[in-house]
C-alpha cells in the first residue's frame, strides 16, 4: 500500500507540474489544464453524489451541470467590464434556485424534496465553487502566476506527506479520534512543518511573495491548515456516508475526491492570499 501510493503519488505529482509547464505555452487558454480540470471536477462529482444516500441524492445531472459550469468559468475570458469573481457568485446562485425549481417541477408529495435540493447545492459548491477559485489563480496579474497556482497544489499537498509519516513515526495523541483516527497532533506539526519549509524553499527561487521569506512562512502555515481542514471536511462526508474511501478508482489513495480533498480548501486561501 504505501508503495503504490507513492509510487502513484509521485506520478501524479510530475503530471501536476508537467500540466503546468506545458500548459503555458498556450497561454491564456489553458487547454490542458481546463481538459484536467472537467475531467476531476466530473469524476470527483460522481462520487461524491454516489456517496449520499438514495433517498437524499440529487440528480447528478444536475450537480455534474453545476460544476462544470463553475469550472468552466474561469477559463472563459470575458470582457474586463464584467466582474469575473461577481459573475462567479450568480452564477452559483443561479444553480442554487435551478436545484429548488426542479424539486418544485417533480414533487407529487412530501418526502425529501427540501433535503436533495440542499445536497445538490452543496455538491455544486463543494466541487464547483471552490475549485473555481483555484483555477483563477491562473489568471491572477502576475508574472509568477504559474507558480503560485503550483504553490496552491504543492502546500497542502507537500503537508499531506508530511503528517502522513510525522504521524506514521512519532505520532502519539489523535487530534481528531472520532473523524480521522489516524490523524495524531505530532502528524499535523510534522506536515506544517514540512509546509512552511516547501513555501519558503520555493521563495527563494521565485519571487513569489513581497515580503521574503516571513511571508513566506505565513502562506505555508495559513495554506497548510487550510489543507488539513480540507482533508478533514472529506473525512466527515464520508463518516457521515459511512464509507472508508470515496471509492476504488486511485490505488492507494482511494478516489479522486481522496486525491484533491485538501486543494479543495487550500486553493481559495491561496486565491485569497495572490489576489490581495
């Protein structure tokens, strides 16, 4: 198991990076990135709607239009009058009230209408909304867009490995028994640490960040935690959908919602952080 995973996670690592050297040559489009994107935000969606349970689930037609809508977004270059980050809002509110009025089309009689409008919902945000984010940061004024979008990947990503064998070797106390038993105190110091040190690292040869390194440390830190929570947030959907993994698809992770889990929060605090 923990050959294959990282075996495949390096793998997966070099095609990261390989999609975004690459990709630049095509500037502004994208297209690989944009074709990496539909392909994870449909995959991931599938599983995510195929977690819930019978009775609550959404169409996933409906949740798979969202979500490739939402990823869509950012790759469509619009004219500067139109705000992309409001457009970004309605559009998401749009599939909000879509999800109410295909209930209020189908409904015969009480059951659980209100409670798969509300999942779709969620889906839409969860796989639509915040990878939308991520993926803006492609476009961000910057010369050294192409590393902080690497930077929102690697983070959380780089933090993932270090808790994992920080926790593997001198993990002791659980942070979070109930949720993720696997998960110790001394596994999270081990993958901040292990975060900041990727940040600063990638400071000194990109000029990536204003401050130098103290800001540096800063993003490892703050990305990094939003990471982990991110990895928490898919531990809890799958408890509450009383499921291991997200499914088979990945050898030795799980599946693609395993995978990107911890993007899925650290990219919007990324954004957030670039975009200032």
């Amino acid at each position: 198991m923990l050959k294959t995973r990282l075996l495949l996670g390096s793998l997966m690592a070099a095609a990261a990076g390989g999609v975004l050297h690459f990709d630049a040559t095509f500037a502004p489009y994208y297209p690989i990135l944009l074709l990496l994107a539909l392909a994870v935000g449909i995959l991931a969606t599938r599983e995510l709607v195929a977690l819930i349970p019978a009775d609550h689930r959404p169409r996933e037609w409906l949740c798979l239009l969202g979500v490739v809508t939402l990823v869509l977004l950012p790759f469509l270059r619009l004219p500067l009058t139109i705000s992309e980050r409001g457009l970004r809002g309605e559009v998401f509110a749009a599939f909000a009230i879509l999800a109410l009025l295909v209930e209020m089309a189908v409904y015969r009689e009480p059951g659980r209408c209100v409670t798969r409008a509300a999942h779709a919902v969620f889906v839409i945000a969860y796989l639509g909304l915040l990878p939308s984010f991520f993926l803006t940061i492609r476009w961000l004024p910057s010369e050294q867009s192409t590393w902080m979008l690497a930077l929102a990947i690697f983070v959380p990503k780089c933090c993932d490995i270090g808790a994992y064998f920080a926790g593997r070797l001198i993990g002791r106390h659980p942070m979070t028994p109930k949720l993720s038993p696997k998960k110790t105190w001394e596994g999270l110091a081990g993958g901040l640490a292990v975060a900041v040190g990727t940040a600063v690292a990638a400071g000194e040869f990109v000029p990536v960040f204003r401050y130098g390194l103290p800001e540096a440390a800063a993003f490892g830190l703050v990305v990094g935690i939003a990471g982990v929570l991110g990895d928490l947030a898919e531990s809890l959907i799958k408890r509450d959908a009383l499921s291991k993994d997200a499914s088979k698809s990945v050898p030795g992770f799980g599946g693609v919602l395993d995978v990107i889990d911890s993007i899925l929060f650290a990219g919007p605090a990324a954004y957030i952080w670039f975009a200032r």
